[in-house]
C-alpha cells in the first residue's frame, strides 16, 4: 500500500520534490501540501510583488494548495513543494 505522498506524486505526475521547513527564499512550486499542521507566515504567489496576507494561517494536516509560489516560509511544522522536473522529457 503506498503512502499519501506517494499517491499524491504520483497524481502530480511524479514531479520533484521539495521537503523544507523555515524559508524558501527562491521556488517555483505549482503545489505545496502540509502533511502535518503547519504554521505559515510568509507566501509568495508567482505575480504578486509580495507577500499575500490571506494565506499566511495555520494550514490542517492533509492541506494541499495548487498554486505558483515563489517564496515560502512556516514557522513550525513541514512542507513539500512541487516543482516540475526539468530532467523529464
């Protein structure tokens, strides 16, 4: 039986993956999914010059956001951003 993550990479089309906590100072995430409560304060979203203040909450365990964020920080718990692999054909 494979893991959430794994059926979730596998939805994403087996993209890379980035596991962080803190800050993520330069990205190109299309998604980013908290698999356990975490607390984000500072979100980029790709177009928008800074930080948008509507996502910065405490996200549930299991939350997945499909958006294009350029930076990102949480203050507790972890991350997994998406990014589209470049490697691939």
């Amino acid at each position: 039986m494979q893991s959430t993550n794994e059926q979730l990479a596998e939805m994403l089309g087996k993209t890379s993956q980035t596991i962080f906590t803190g800050a993520v100072a330069s990205c190109d995430f299309f998604c980013v999914h908290f698999p356990i409560e975490s607390v984000c304060s500072v979100m980029k979203i790709d177009g928008s010059g800074s930080a948008t203040t509507a996502l910065q909450t405490t996200y549930p365990a299991g939350t997945t956001l499909f958006l294009n964020v350029t930076a990102i920080t949480i203050t507790s718990g972890v991350g997994i951003g998406y990014h589209t692999d470049t490697a691939k054909g």
